[in-house]
C-alpha cells in the first residue's frame, strides 16, 4: 500500500528495517511514523477500547486524539502516530488501558 | 531558565509568520512545536493555495512550508525547537515546555498562540471502525508518508478540503468512490468540485453516512439521503464497498493553552467553537498573550500566515520594538480583508464581529 508514483511528489526514506507486530516479523522505513509502517503492511486495528473492546486505528494522524495507542518495547500508551520507527521495536495491540510496568 | 522576549506556540503558517515579523522588529524569539519538521499542516498541501502574492498565492503548501522553514533558518534571533510540547503558561510569565522527555521553564515578555485547530468527528454507528480518518490523516498518510490509506475511499464533506482530498487521493492512486455532503450545496470551491466531476467522482449533496459497516476495519458504507430538517430518508440507502471513511467535516480551533491561561473565550460556531476575546491586533484579555492563525478561529492557511504577522508585529509593538506598526498593521488587515471579502468570507466576517472586541487589551 505504498505510493509508487506520484505527479508532485517524491518520498524521501530511512533504512528499510525489520520490527515486529505482534511478535511477527514485518518491514518498514526507519523514522516514518509506526502507524505509517502498519498501515503499509495492511494494519489498521491498533488496539481494542477498554470498555467494550472495540477495535481502533488511528483518527488524526498527528498525535493529538490518541486513538492510536499501543504497547512498544513494553510501554503502553505510545501514540504510534507519531512515535518514529526504529529497526527491532516490539510493537503490540494494547488493551484497554495497558499496564505500566513499573519495577521500583 | 530560558528567557526570550517572545514565545510563539505553534511552527505552522501563523506561528512561523508571527515569529519572523517579531524578529524582523528584532525582538528575540523562541518557537516551540510539537512536530519534528516547521510548516504545521502546510507540509502535507499539495495544491496551490488562493489569495494574493503575498500570501503566496499560486504556492503550493509543501512549498510554502519550505520557503517559511528557510526564512525560519536565516533568522538568527529565532531559535526553534522541534518535538517540543508546551504544558502550560503561569502567573509569572513561564511558559512549560516538555522536551526530549524533560520540562524546561521558559521565560517570556509576550507570548504569541498558534496551536492550530483538530479535526472534527461525527456520529453514526460504526464511526469509531479502523479506516474511519480524519481528512488531515489521510494527507498525513498519503503525501507526508507516502502510504496510501486504503483502496476505495468515500469522503464525507464537499467543503473544500473534502474536495481537494478527493483530488490527492486519485492523484495517489486511490478510488474516490463518491464525495458526500449534508448541505444541499457544495460548499468547496467550484473549480475543485469541476475536477473531480471530469474525472467522474459523484458528488452527492443533501446525503450523509448512515452507518460504516465491518468486522475489524471499515469494509462497507451506508448513505442515505437526508431531508431539509437533516433526517435520514428511510429508502435511500446506498451501499459502498469502501475501506476508509475520510471525515472532512471541519475543524474546531485548539485552545487548551488558552483556557489555562485564562483569556476570557467565547463559543463563535461561525468561527469553529470557543476562540478567545481578542481586539484588533491579535491581543487577548491577557494583555501579554497574543493568539493567531485557526486557533483564533477557524480560516485557511492563507489567513493564519496573515493574523500571524499581524499577531507577530502586535507583540513586537508591545515590546516596544515596532515603531511602525500602524502602518504594518493596516496592511495586514488590509490582505486579510480582501481574503474575508465576498460570500465565501460572510461566515468567517459575522464570527469575528462578535469576538473582536475592546474588552481585550491595547497595545
């Protein structure tokens, strides 16, 4: 679901990478958004709600609805809108609210 | 702590305008923005963008955000920093800012808000599925990151950023399969509306969603017409095999900042929902707080690059470092009238006249 070509613009990459999503491996751009990189591999359900378990995706795409929360490398929460892409991230559906892993 | 003579909040057309005409009347200025690159929304507007000149009319915004960013960068009295969120702005004139995960008080004698506007949403069943976007989420997507949101696209809104969206997303590579709009009008502008009909994108007026449909993501939309009292027509649903719902149903201004400072603001529907008292010259009932740009109310990219300015050299004024501001205020207001003029500008003109009021400061 990548542009291939487009009349105005070219898109200017990172390093392709390997990260996972739901402990499977998938490819994308480091520094693009994580939300970018799903969407391109056909990910769109991001997390289900807390109350009535709804799917959700994200909605404006530049980190102000938070409706695009989840868990990376451990930490709930990470509006992947806007979170960039790093090669080996843990990136998972969060639940509900998610769980602080808090050690101390 | 940090101290600057003007804090702008915002690196979007208003924000970046503001602080360059404040450095061009040598006040020493720090913009903070929440986006890792300047231009605000203007990064992802690929058409050429009305108006005068000045405004860079004939630019597209991709452009424009480039030719801001470089002005940006030869100024050297305005420090930027990017990724940067501002928390809060308190009695003694200390602005909170979070960056790279810690909390930096800034210190400043004006401070100009320019925090934009968010997307609105909408209700029927179903508007919370996957694939359910805000118009300027699929620009992200599409022309910020190159990836197309979906297959086949219903746009909910003719106003013209449904159109112009509808246009991008064909010139992406996507369907468009039909433009829905509640009014009995469209109400984008029709050279816009004329190119999506050459390339024969239904524009369906008078028609809303009645329902997204899908397991876990949007995979089919229900339209139905409605009547003048905006009530759904039971046998006039059209189904669409879609897989995102683009909203393009308007914006509402982004004042948090502005109601925990505690300018007085008042609720302008005309205008996109609660914008703050201002007079004139941008200044709030805060008389060191100027707002500019769709925070103030809801405009277009063209006239937050102008109530920027004027907003930029109002606080320059205040600082005492503006000497000519009368008359660089008369030529701001001037291009902004000229954009407000005409039937396009009648709901933006009737919001500001209950909103710019004398209650605000002087400068």
């Amino acid at each position: 679901m990548r542009i291939e070509r487009h009349p105005i613009l070219t898109f200017t990459k990172g390093a392709k990478v390997q990260f996972y999503f739901e402990g499977e491996p998938l490819e994308g751009y480091e520094g693009e958004p994580i939300a970018a990189a799903l969407h391109a591999a056909g990910i769109r359900c991001l997390r289900h709600s807390p109350v009535r378990n709804r799917p959700r995706g994200f909605f404006c795409a530049i980190g102000n609805c938070s409706s695009c929360l989840m868990v990376v490398d451990g930490v709930p929460n990470v509006r992947v809108c806007v979170e960039k892409l790093r090669a080996g991230m843990d990136v998972r559906r969060q639940k509900g609210k998610g769980d602080l892993n808090v050690s101390d | 702590m940090f101290r600057t003579e003007l804090a702008v909040v915002g690196a979007g057309p208003a924000g970046l305008s503001a602080a360059l005409a404040a450095s061009e009347c040598g006040v020493d200025t720090l913009i903070v923005d929440n986006g890792s690159t300047p231009g605000g929304q203007l990064v992802k507007q690929t058409h050429k963008f009305f108006g005068s000149k000045a405004e860079h009319a004939g630019t597209r915004g991709i452009h424009i955000a480039r030719l801001l960013a470089g002005e940006l960068q030869r100024s050297p009295q305005v420090e930027y920093w990017s990724e940067s969120t501002a928390l809060g702005y308190y009695e003694d004139q200390v602005l909170l800012v979070e960056r790279e995960g810690r909390a930096h008080a800034v210190h400043c004698d004006a401070l100009v808000v320019a925090t934009g506007a968010a997307e609105r949403h909408m209700v029927f069943p179903g508007n919370d599925l996957p694939g359910v976007y805000g118009a300027g989420a699929v620009q992200t997507l599409m022309n910020v990151h190159g990836v197309k949101p979906g297959e086949r696209v219903l746009i909910v809104g003719a106003g013209n950023i449904g159109l112009i969206v509808s246009y991008q997303l064909l010139q992406a590579g996507v369907r468009v399969a039909a433009v829905v709009e509640a009014s009995r009008y469209i109400g984008g502008y029709a050279v816009h509306a004329s190119k999506l009909r050459r390339l024969s994108v239904p524009i369906l007026t008078s028609h809303t969603v009645k329902e997204a449909h899908g397991h876990e993501q949007v995979e089919r939309a229900t339209v139905w017409q409605i009547d003048e009292t905006f009530t759904g027509v039971p046998g006039t649903e059209i189904e669409f095999e879609v897989d995102v719902i683009c909203l393009a149903v308007g914006l509402s201004p982004v004042t948090d900042l502005l109601c925990q400072i505690g300018c007085k603001m008042k609720y302008v529907p005309e205008l996109g929902g609660y914008v703050p008292i201002r007079n004139e010259n941008m200044q709030t009932t805060r008389s060191e707080v100027f707002v500019a740009g769709d925070a103030s109310g809801v405009e277009e990219g063209s006239s937050a690059m102008l109530t920027g300015r004027l907003a930029g050299y109002a606080a320059a004024a205040y600082l005492g470092k503006c000497p000519d501001f009368q008359n660089k205020r008369a030529e701001c207001q001037r291009a902004l009238d000229a954009l407000r003029a005409g039937p396009s500008g009648q709901k933006v003109r009737a919001g500001l006249s209950v909103v710019v009021s004398m209650e605000a400061g002087t400068c």
